[in-house]
C-alpha cells in the first residue's frame, strides 16, 4: 500500500491502542492457566493475532468478541505453529513449547526466519530439547526442556528471558537464569514478572540473576483489563511535540519503559502534562539531546524524527540491537530521514541527527511498522507530502495508526 501524508498542524484527542506487549504476555500466561481467563482489549493487531493464533495451534481455545478476548487451556501433542513476523510470538513459545514438551513445527514470515535465536537456542538444546538448525523454515522443536541454570547475555534479546519465564516455572525442579553483562531493555523483563504476578506465579530478580520456584500452577485472575500502549502512544504525542498539540486516553502510570517518552519530550522542550488515564503533549521550540537508547530500543525511529526537527545536533546511542528488528532500524532510520531531505548518519550503535530542514519525498517503509510510522510524523515538519512505500506494515502493531493520524 502507497500512503501520502500531507503536512497538517496536528491537534485533537484520541484513545490509546492497547499495549502490544503487554497483550502478548498476558495471552501466554492464559494459555498456561487451567482457569478461563477473559483479556478486556479494544483491538488486535497482527503480532498478537499471532499469538493467539499459535495458542490455539497448541491446543488452547480462543473465544473473539467485541472489545475482549478470552483463553482458555488446552494440550496437542503436536502442532505446527505460524508466527507471522512477530519475534515476541517466537522466543516467548519457543521455551513454553519445549516446557510442555510438545512436537512443534514453526513457521515464520519476512525477516522473522532471520532474525537471531542463538543463545536461547543453544540453552534449550542444552537443557532437553530438539531444535533445528537456526533460520531453518519452518522450525522444528521435540524433547522436554529440563529444570536447571540457564546462562544467557544481558544484552541481545529480553525476549529470550521472558519465554523463560513463562516456561521455567512449569518445571519440577527449580531453575535460575543468570545473565551475563549489561542488561539491556530490563522494563520489558519487568514486564513479564509483572504478567506472572497476575497469575500468581513467582520469580525473583536480583542483580543478574533470577531465580524461578519450579513445579508453580499459573492461576488466573479472571478478567484483566490490557493496558495502553505506551510504544506506539509515542507516535501521536511526537507528531504533537512537532507541531500542535494531542491528548491521548486510556493511558497513565505503567512501567511499560517506552513511558519514558515524555521524559525525552520534555528534554527535547516540548511540553508533557500527565492526567490519571491521559497524556497531553504541546509542541514547544525544540533543541537536539543525548539520548542512551538502551532500554527503550522501540523508540529510537520517532525519536530521530523529533530530532529532524529539532534545533541543534541529536545524537542517539546505545542501539545496536536496532540492526536485528524488522528491518535494519539503523539504517533504515537513516535512509528515512535522509530521503527527506534531512541529515542522519548511522555509528556503530546509534544514530547522529543534525540539523537541515526536511522537505518531502518518499519513504521505504522496508516492511517496517515502526518505519512507516515515523515517516508518518516526519509530514509534521516537512515542507512537502510523504509517500510511504508499503504503509501497510502498521498493522502490525498499529492498524488504525492512519485512521487516527487523519483524526488528529
């Protein structure tokens, strides 16, 4: 799909889209609870289509209604799984399927099959389990992954230990992961302790290591309401920090670690006002900032796009893990801004903006939500329209991104 965006001051009041990750997490701690459990979330978007969709692949039952979906536990002895481009659907499943021992082909799509699994692979392989050979298509898993230490880098997936958190717990014996280095986008890891707790299983996390009970029952809550979501929140209340100003709903206090784009709005000079389930941003001249990506990697596209229009160099770090998402993120923020008419330049793990004025163009999108989106909310401050090549990628994570876009 070809989408051009003409330049608008943006302005007006939308709801939060429910949060993508947190959806994921709560639908993999469903499946594993022997209660029915009932998800209030007012839309889905492809990656957690995703999940849902390998859930009932594995044997869960998954009831769709208006404004809620709701799991309920189940058990193949085999199954053949489609993740679609979603890597969270992946490496959450990958460590649930192997504690549950079940025989699974998975497939995967785009740049999914790519896109790196090797130490929670290797760790699996180690501790029971059967995996083919890595960027095979489908994947296939057998064997019965086994309690024990699990040692994985701090630093290139908490996704790798989220699935081990859902996982670990199904075990008889207790089990530790110990990871190595820094560690890299810990709020998505609080995230997942944090789904647990819901359902009443246990982890502790001290320093670097995180020590998992063994032998633990999921329980459900009942109803749970998904929270707002804060990633893709990001997108309106930049372009509003560009040039206007957005109140959004259904969004308050989270340890979601994207909510830290207010922090960066407001160092940027825009203004940020906080309700008790509503945010409001208003565009104030903005300067370039300093910014250490490394615990909110997701933001880092729309960030550079404030950057474009900022007054003063912007110089993001700490972000080398962008090369391994949907696309290359380094790059292709890059390639974005640039053929905008802007001034990006990639480093070993991050990117320097500065600044020259934008004017318009085209935009590969490059099969990239977080792409077609931000060069959505460069249009703010561009002097001429933007064509997104492959607009369609929003719905990924954000399918009615242009539908509210237009609104505002």
């Amino acid at each position: 799909m070809i989408k051009t965006v003409h330049k608008s001051r943006i302005n007006g009041t939308i709801e939060a889209i429910p949060s993508k990750s947190v959806a994921h997490r709560l639908s993999v701690c469903a499946f594993l609870s022997q209660q029915k459990t009932k998800l209030l979330l007012s839309s889905l978007c492809d990656d957690t289509a995703a999940t849902l969709g390998c859930i009932e692949a594995l044997g869960g039952k998954v009831t769709r209604e208006e404004g809620a979906v709701t799991i309920e536990s189940g058990l193949e002895e085999s199954a053949e799984c489609d993740c679609g481009e979603s890597g969270s659907t992946l490496r959450f499943l990958l460590p649930v399927i192997g504690a549950l021992g079940i025989s699974a082909k998975i497939h995967m799509h785009g740049r999914l099959p790519s896109r790196p699994i090797t130490d929670l692979r290797n760790e699996m392989i180690s501790h029971g389990c059967e995996i083919s050979e890595e960027g095979e298509n489908p994947l296939r898993i057998k064997g019965k992954l086994t309690s024990g230490v699990y040692r994985l880098p701090g630093n290139v997936s908490s996704q790798y230990i989220s699935g081990l958190l859902f996982a670990l717990p199904l075990l008889s014996k207790d089990s530790e992961i110990i990871l190595s280095g820094k560690t890299e986008s810990a709020p998505y890891i609080f995230l997942t302790l944090a789904a647990l707790e819901k359902f009443s299983v246990k982890a502790a996390f001290e320093g670097n290591r995180i020590k998992i009970p063994g032998n633990q029952k999921y329980i459900s809550p009942g109803v749970i309401k998904v929270e707002g979501d804060w990633s893709n929140a990001a997108f309106p209340l930049c372009a509003a920090a560009i040039c206007g100003k957005v109140t959004l709903t259904g969004i308050g206090k989270s340890i979601q670690g994207d909510r830290k784009i207010l922090d960066i709005l407001r160092a940027f000079g825009a203004k940020a006002e906080e309700g008790e389930d509503s945010v409001t941003v208003t565009h104030s001249p903005l300067t370039g900032i300093t910014l250490d990506a490394s615990d909110i990697p997701d933001l880092v596209p729309v960030v550079a796009v404030v950057a474009a229009a900022a007054e003063g160099k912007t110089e993001i770090f700490g972000a080398k893990r962008l090369k391994i998402k949907e696309s290359d993120r380094l790059k292709t923020v890059c390639d974005m801004i640039n053929a905008l008419g802007g001034n990006a330049k990639e480093t070993e793990d991050g990117i320097i903006i500065t600044p020259c004025p934008l004017k318009g163009g085209e935009v590969d999108a490059a099969n990239d939500h977080r792409i077609a989106m931000s060069a959505a909310v460069a249009s703010c401050a561009c002097e001429r329209p933007v064509t997104i090549i492959g607009a369609e990628a929003v719905n990924k994570s954000y399918k009615s991104f242009f539908k509210d876009f237009e609104i505002l």
